[in-house]
C-alpha cells in the first residue's frame, strides 16, 4: 500500500500482468475500442441497440432527452416493467425449469434452488400481499433483511408492482435505518425477524421496532419473515406473519400481474453515505438501468445465458442490487445468494466450495474478501479440495485492490483476476476490463478503462484536465450512461450541489487517481472524508456527528487507518470537554458503543483515542491527511500552517510511534 500510495504521486508505467495467470490468452482483438468509440460517436444508436434486448410494453420516443431531469433522461417516453424482464420473459420463453437463484446458506445450513418458474410464482404471490396491504405504482417499500431469497422476492414483487423498493443493509443500526425511513416514507416495511452472522445471531426486528419510534414516519404495515434462529414478536395491527399472508394468498390463487411504469420512474433508492450523517437517497430508474445492466453481463462479464454467476456480497448494497438482483436474471442467468462469509463458514476454503458445488463460472467480490483467505490460507491448501475447472473469471470491487492480492489470486486461481471502479452511484462500473468482448491486458494497480458511455477525466481543482499520469479528481463527463443515478431522491438540489456543480459539464466522482497513456485509470482515493471498511462505504462526519453527541466530548476527528484484512478502519481521536474527570478509558469504551448502537456493527469502530488537542491548521482546518499518515506509519512532514506542532506529536504518541521526519 505504502508502494502504492507514492506511486500515485509520481506514476510510474504500471506493471502488466499476463492477465493470463490464467485463461492463457488475453485477446488480441479486443472489441473493446470499436465499441467504446461506437457508444462516443453514436451513442444514440449504441445505447437503442443495446435497448433492443429488453422487453419494452412502449418503445422510448427518444433514446435521451437532454432537457428533462438534471442532466438528462436515458430512454424518455418508454413503458416498461423490470420485473418482467427479469422473470416473467424467461418463463415464457421456455427458462421456467432453469435455475434464477441458488440459495447457499452455510451460516444456517440450508440450501434451496429456486427455478425461474418458482420464483415467478413466489413473486406474483408477495407481490399480491403487498397490493393488498395498500402498495401501488410510486408507493415507497423499506425492505431490512439478510441474505434470503425472501429479500430478492421482495425486491422483485415491488418492481413488479410499480412500488420503489428501499433496502437497507441488516449491519445497519436503528438509527440509521431510522433516518432511511424518515427520508423513504413507506407505505410498508418488510424484514426478517434476525439476520445471521457467523458467531451470533442478530435479532432486526427489535431494531426495526426501535427505528419506527425514532421516526415520525409510520408505515402502514410491516410483513415479516419469521426465521427459526429468532422468531419475532409481532406488533398487533401492525405487524403480519409472511408465512401466514403469502400462504393465504396462494390459497386464494390470487397473484399480481406486472404494472406497466415509464422507463424514467424510480425502480429503487438506496442510501448511500454523503459527507454527513445523512444519507443521500440515490435514485435509479427502470430502463436505463436494463439496458445497462443488460450490456455488462456478456461484455464485461463474459456471460452466457443459462451460466451461474455469483456475487459475494449483500443484497443491501448496490453491488448486490446489480450482480445478485437485476443483471443476471434479466440476463437469464443463475445468481448465487450466499448467506455466509469468506471465511469462518465454515473454513476459509469456503468460497472455493460453492465454486465447484454450483458450477459458478464467475465471481465478483471484495478484495478484503481475498485478504481474509489469504491470511488464513495463504499457500491455497483448501483450493486443493475443490475442482474449479469450469470457473473462468474473479472481478473485484468496492475498495482499491492491491496489486498483491491480485496476484496472489491469480497465481492461485489460474484465471484472469479483473479489478474494476463503480460507485452506488453509477449502478455499474465505470472502469473494468470487459472480458467478454476480449480481455485487455491487466495493468496492476488500475481498475482498467472506462465502460462505453463513461467519458473520464482527470481534473485540476479549476476543473481543467490534468496531463495523462497526472493525479486529479476523476470526473464523467455529462450525460452520465443509462444506469447511472438520474437525481437523489425528491433532491435534485442536492445532486446538483453534491456532483454537478465542482465541475461544470461533469460529475464528480469523488475519488482521485489518475489515467495512463493507454487510457487505463488508476483509482488512489476519495478527495472526500468517506472510508471504505472491509468494502462498506462509510462517512467519517458520519461517524464524528455520533461522537461528538456524547456528553464528555468537546470535538472530535475520524480518520480510516490502513487495516491489513478491511483496507481501512475508523478511528476516532476525542478531545473531552474542560473539567471532565472521568476516566479516558471510559469515555472511550463508551463512544466504542455508541458508535455501534448508532451506525451499526458493520462500521468495525474499534479505537478511540483521547489526546489533550487536535492537530489544526491556523485556519482551523484539522489536518486529517497527516493524522492518516501518522497512523499507516507513512513518511510525513510537518505541515507548515499547522498552529501547534506539539498537537501532531501527541497524536503520534497516542497512536505509539512517530516514523516521520
Ligand atoms: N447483519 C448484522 N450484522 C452484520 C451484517 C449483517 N448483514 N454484516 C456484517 N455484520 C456485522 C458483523 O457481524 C461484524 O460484527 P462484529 O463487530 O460483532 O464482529 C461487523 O458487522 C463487521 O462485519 P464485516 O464487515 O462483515 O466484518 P467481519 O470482520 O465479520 O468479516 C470480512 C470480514 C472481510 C470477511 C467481511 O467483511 C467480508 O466478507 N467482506 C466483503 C465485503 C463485501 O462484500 N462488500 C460489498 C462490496 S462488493
Ligand atoms: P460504494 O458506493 O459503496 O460502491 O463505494 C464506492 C467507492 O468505493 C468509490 O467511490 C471508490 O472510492 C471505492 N471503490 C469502489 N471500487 C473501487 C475499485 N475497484 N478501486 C478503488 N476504489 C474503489
């Protein structure tokens, strides 16, 4: 890390995998550039034939129209519905007996295949509850559950109804399922009774309950999915058993057939973390996100129809609304939904079993995901029980993946190991290598070059492009692609605030790298105060808006310090107020807990340190940067505007050693 973080100072010509380790060949006659070139000059023709694999009810008027939303709308005037395309197609094209989602639960034990039949039935059923509990076209949806095919029914059944579904991750605490609730106003809440990790189990409709009285927002009804590990106690008149409603509905044979919606209506919002303690409620729409979605799974993904793909990652972050959820049932393919962990379900041999027991032929995780195996079985003595014959390809992303681990992967795995760049934000992935349209070389360290439809640069802070190999902020280019965010949530405003208005014609995305002369990019950060912890995206404000509301603390700094298996974890350095005389240790075991009661266990808050100050410029400015580089035991120099030199020196003696000049 430590390479790479002076590489991105001055780049040097990155090293270049064979990409082979692996499927030998990386081809030669790559499409990649034809197409990508195609989607600059026409995109218009590009984008409408792309559009041509999905099932329309009405064809768009026009492919985008630039005057409507804030930057424009992706296939304006279209009628369609996801959920059909994602189901109901496949079953009348003869893909009813295929497997859509192979459930492998090794947390609870259980496995279960559900056909493309069976879960067309399972979601016209749910779907029907719901409509009788009051949902329609437009009506918000909250869904709080793990990683059951429940969740990926519930998610379905609203895009069919019309209805705009809103998950939130289960690692997420009341409070913050409280302030997606309030932002949300659903007419219907759905979630289990308990999620389950692999040392313990996590009961989530206390949390649930907990949530509803910290918000003004009272949904209409709450179905929940009663799990034998925790069964829940249901709020009379409020609450409804899952069981007990679908079971009813089967009975009665009812069912909800699909709802016709415009392209450009919200198919769902998910919350993603802004520089605050509130959430900016990305939006996606219905069309623009098939097609996209469509596009990637053959030419980024290099799948086939029919083919198990699986995503290890949860169905409460976009990843896995796009990889576990959407792309490949519309696609026609197998998704895997895992209900475990890379390690410790039992072994870290684990995803290597679910590999050759369903026949995945890619996968897409995190590379903490990686990490965690390599640690506890670096020389891939648990791979030898498997065969892997007919896997091809391992994608990562959500964090930066070192090149070490990449190549440990690929020597391991034998086949081409592809990083790519994507953003809840995006909805895809803006930079990667389309394996399907014939693999590019892998350059170590880049997330490869951007998807048809991005056009990126690398700013200055005038907003001006920087010289090829250059640091900048990475910007896309206005319009963004089909799939991207069109607007936040009943915000536009604030989208414009937040991504448009730094760069004028462009999006900010928020991260800093930069793009080689072979057009590869290199994604080194965020320019902003969000972490990225074991590939769970987190607001250091966040983080310091909960600390600083505890009753000892006078302010606060949060800062993501390099972890060997997460990437980055927070930390949080406390100054307490004048005259608090209670023990430090305390105070810091209590803002431990209460970091974890407010955000959620998934922030893997584990150190507060209290010192006498905080390390300011003389503006006022709390020098973050050279905390960070203090606690990765980074070189690092004395700012010259700090106001107190002996405030950066405490830091460095609480954190136990000072390796800078
Ligand atoms: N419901 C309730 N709690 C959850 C949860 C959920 N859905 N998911 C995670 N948690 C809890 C965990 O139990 C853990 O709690 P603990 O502090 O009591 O141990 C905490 O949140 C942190 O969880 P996690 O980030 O999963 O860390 P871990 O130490 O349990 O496991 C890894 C480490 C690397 C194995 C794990 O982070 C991992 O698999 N990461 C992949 C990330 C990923 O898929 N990201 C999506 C982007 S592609
Ligand atoms: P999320 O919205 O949770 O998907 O997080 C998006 C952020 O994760 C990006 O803005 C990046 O900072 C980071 N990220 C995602 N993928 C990569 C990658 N392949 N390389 C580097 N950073 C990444």
């Amino acid at each position: 890390m430590v390479a790479d973080s002076k590489s991105a100072q001055r780049p040097t010509k990155p090293a270049v995998g064979s990409a082979a380790g692996a499927s030998g060949e990386v081809s030669a006659g790559s499409r990649y550039h034809e197409d990508y070139a195609r989607a600059e000059r026409e995109p218009l023709a590009f984008w409408g034939e792309v559009a041509g694999g999905i099932d329309w009810m009405r064809s768009a008027a026009t492919v985008f129209d630039p005057s409507a939303g804030p930057y424009g709308r992706w296939f304006s005037g279209a009628v369609c519905n996801t959920c059909y395309n994602a189901v109901d197609r496949h079953v009348e094209r003869g893909r009813g007996a295929q497997p859509a989602i192979i459930y492998d639960s090794p947390v609870t034990g259980s496995k279960r295949v559900i056909s493309y039949a069976g879960l067309l039935a399972e979601v016209r059923i749910l779907a029907s509850v719901l409509r009788e509990m009051g949902v329609s076209k437009g009506d918000r949806v909250v869904i709080y559950m793990p990683m059951v095919p429940e969740a990926v029914f519930a998610m379905l059944a609203c895009a069919r109804l019309g209805a705009i579904h809103s998950v939130v991750f289960g690692g997420f605490a009341a409070n913050e399922l409280a302030t997606r609730l309030e932002d949300a106003e659903p007419k219907v809440v759905l979630a289990a009774s308990c999620g389950v990790e692999p040392q313990r189990v996590v009961p989530y409709k206390p949390l649930l309950d907990e949530a509803l009285t910290l918000t003004s927002v009272k949904p209409s009804a709450c179905l929940i999915l009663q799990r034998p590990q925790a069964e829940a106690k249901l709020v009379k008149g409020r609450d409804f058993d899952w069981a007990a409603m679908t079971d009813k509905a089967r009975a009665a044979e009812k069912g909800a057939d699909c709802v016709p919606v415009a392209a450009t209506d919200p198919l769902y919002i998910l919350y993603t973390s802004g520089t605050t303690g509130r959430p900016k409620g990305v939006v996606r729409d219905n069309g623009g996100y098939m097609a996209a979605l469509l596009w990637s799974m053959k030419a980024l993904y290099g799948i086939e129809p029919g083919e198990v793909f699986w995503t290890a990652s949860d169905v409460g972050w976009v990843v896995g609304h796009s990889y576990i959820v959407y792309a490949p049932l519309i696609f026609g393919a197998t998704s895997l939904l895992y209900e475990g962990k890379p390690v410790g379900t039992p072994d870290a041999g684990a995803f290597w079993r679910v590999i050759a027991e369903h026949s995945v032929k890619a996968l897409f995780t995190a590379p903490t995901a990686l990490r965690a195996i390599k640690k506890e079985d670096p020389d891939g003595e648990l791979l030898k029980r498997y065969d892997l014959k007919g896997f091809r390809t391992l994608f990562l992303a959500g964090e930066r993946a070192d090149p070490a681990t990449i190549q440990w992967a690929e020597k391991l795995l034998g086949v081409p190991v592809i990083d790519h760049w994507w953003q809840t934000e995006t909805g895809w992935c803006i930079c990667g290598n389309p394996v399907g349209l014939g693999q590019l070389p892998v350059k170590y360290g880049s997330t490869g070059v951007p998807m048809p439809g991005y056009r990126l640069d690398a700013l200055d802070e005038a907003g001006k492009p920087v010289p090829t190999g250059t640091m900048g902020s990475i910007a896309i280019k206005l319009p963004l692609p089909p799939g991207c965010l069109p607007t936040l949530w009943q915000a536009d405003e604030r989208f414009r605030e937040s991504y448009l208005a730094d760069f004028p014609g462009y999006y900010r995305s928020g991260d800093a790298g930069f793009i080689d002369e072979d057009g590869y990019v290199f994604v080194m950060g965020r320019t902003d105060d969000i972490i990225n912890v074991a590939g769970h995206r987190l607001s250091t404000g966040g983080i310091e808006e909960v600390i600083a509301a505890h009753q000892d603390v006078a302010e606060c700094a949060v800062i993501g310090v390099r972890d060997e298996i997460k990437g980055e974890v927070p930390c949080g350095f406390i100054v307490l107020k004048r005259g608090v005389e209670r023990s430090p240790a305390d105070i810091e075991r209590e803002i431990i807990a209460l970091v974890r009661e407010k955000i959620g266990p998934v922030a893997a808050f584990k150190a507060a340190v209290t010192v006498g100050r905080l390390p300011k410029t003389r503006s006022g400015k709390i020098l973050r940067g050279t905390m960070k580089k203090i606690a990765d035991h980074d070189s690092w120099t004395m700012p010259a505007t700090i106001e107190d030199a002996g405030a950066l020196d405490e830091v460095a003696a609480a954190l136990g050693g000072r390796d800078g000049a």
